[in-house]
C-alpha cells in the first residue's frame, strides 16, 4: 500500500512518487543482493511511531475527537484519537527516507 497510514499530508501525487521512488531503490538494492524480504527492525518501528507523536500533539487536531484522528463512534472500539497522518511535513519526511535508504538500509532486516 503506497499511500498508507503515517503518509506526509498535503501533496498527495507528490508524496506518491517521492514514496514509489523510495520503494523502487530498496527494490533495486534487494535484487542486487539476492533479498526476497525485508521487515524494519522494531527500534525502527518505535522511533518512527515516536516522531509521528509528537508531531501529532503539536496539532489542535490532536485534541479533537473526529474521522480524522480515527474515531468514528459508528464503530465498536473506535472511540481513542490514533494518528493517520505523518504531520511533520514532507521535505522532512523526505529526508528521513532518504537517511533510512544510506548504509544498505540499516533500520531493516533482510531475508534471501
């Protein structure tokens, strides 16, 4: 799924490419060395859901109970705000794909 939960806000084609693009250079590297799968490492996985947030509590949005932040009272258990977006802007974002790609993909783990 190309646009996903945790996907820059704002430029949705853009983000599109930039995340296409990013999944095309870890495709390529995971040919050039016989990988068949690749998983992020859990300390990745933290680090991640701990900038998204943060950046999410800067919001006014954070402290609004609405579809946006995933409650939707039409569903059983979806009464607690969950963050969707990535809310930290997407020159930033961008950055850290770019950092994650640098030094064979460190924050994964690969499987031939």
């Amino acid at each position: 799924m190309v646009l996903a939960p945790h996907t820059a806000r704002g430029n949705i084609p853009r983000n599109i490419e930039e995340i296409v693009d990013w999944i095309t250079g870890m495709i390529e590297y995971m040919c050039e060395n016989d990988l068949t799968r690749a998983e992020p490492r859990k300390a990745a996985v933290d680090e991640w859901a701990d900038l998204n947030a943060k950046a999410f509590k800067k919001l006014l949005s954070s402290q609004i109970v609405f579809r946006q932040t995933g409650v939707n009272q039409n569903v059983e258990n979806r009464n607690v705000p969950r963050i969707l977006g990535y809310n930290d802007g997407a020159v930033r974002k961008r950055k850290k794909g770019q950092k994650a790609a640098v030094g064979d993909y460190q924050k994964f783990d690969f499987r031939n």
